[in-house]
C-alpha cells in the first residue's frame, strides 16, 4: 500500500502558488495585499533633500553643456596684449 501511495504522490503535482495563472481583478488584489504589507513611506522634505544632488547635476548639465558647445565652435580671438607687444631684434654673431 505504501508504494500505491508513492506512485499517487508522484502523479499528483504540487500546486505552486506562483505558476498558478491569475486574472486581472485577482492580481490587482494581491498587489495590493502585498502592497499592505510592506508600508514605508519618505517624508517629503527626506525625498527633496535627497534630490537635491540630482537637481544640482541636471542644472549643472543644462548650462555647462551648451557653454562648451559655444567655446568649442566660437573662433578664438586674440589675447588683448597681441597688440602691445613689441618684437626685438635679435642680434646674431657669426
């Protein structure tokens, strides 16, 4: 009898919870079971201060990049002292 039972127990497959198939209205409502369970809510002024990093680099982005494009594709222009500054003979012995 032992062996009829091992060979039924066998034949009969586990139901898995996860691989079961689950309509809509049925999923919904275990996300939002599972949602209960894990209830951790930031605080608004944790959340700003904690995407102030972020803001700062995106700001950073928005203006330091187009101003390398511009000094990237703007033509050098001489220095101010080009002008002033005077060139000397150099005297060379032979």
């Amino acid at each position: 009898m032992s062996e009829e039972n091992k060979t039924q127990s066998a034949t009969t497959e586990k139901k898995d919870t996860k691989n079961v198939q689950l309509s809509i209205s049925e999923y919904k409502a275990l996300q939002e079971k599972e949602a209960k369970k894990f209830k951790l809510t930031i605080p608004l002024p944790v959340k700003i201060i904690l995407s102030l990093p972020l803001i700062a680099i995106a700001l950073f982005g928005v203006f330091f990049i187009p101003f390398t494009a511009y000094q990237n594709t703007a033509p050098s222009s001489p220095s101010p002292d080009a002008e002033k500054t005077v060139k000397k003979k150099v005297a060379t012995t032979k």
